[in-house]
C-alpha cells in the first residue's frame, strides 16, 4: 500500500483497525481457558529492498518531510 498524502495514511490505519485482528488473535489461544480482551501493540517489520528504490520519483508531502522523526536520502532534506 503506498502512502502518498494524509487521507492514504488515515485509509491504512483503517485497514489494520479493522476487527479481523481480534478474531485471529482469539484462534490462536491455546485452549477456551485464554480470553483476548484487547490488541494492545503491533509491530510492523520494513525490510530493505537493496538496489531497487521503491517510491521512485514520488515526491513526498511537506508534512513528511519536515516531521523530524522522520529521515531518508531525499535530497530535498
């Protein structure tokens, strides 16, 4: 999913809200005993793709670019 402007970002974080997670998270207890109550924390891994420049010739939105927890090799920073 490419995330190019703030509505993309706010369409993603309903993507992973979406309740499925619960369900899954419920299958994979180990017997009836164990209740999931709440998904508290997810971890997304990103991998780096070597020699291929994913986002090429995308320009990025200023609220990227100027987010200071934000970094990259964009020569615009």
């Amino acid at each position: 999913m490419l995330v190019s402007s703030a509505r993309d970002f706010d369409q993603f974080l309903e993507a992973i809200h979406h309740p499925d997670v619960l369900e899954w998270a419920r299958q994979q207890r180990p017997d009836t005993k164990w209740t999931v109550e709440e998904v508290c924390n997810v971890t997304f891994y990103v991998n780096k793709i070597l020699d291929h420049p994913i986002g090429c010739g995308v320009q990025l939105p200023d609220y990227i670019k100027q987010n200071k927890a934000s970094s990259g090799d964009s020569p615009e920073r």
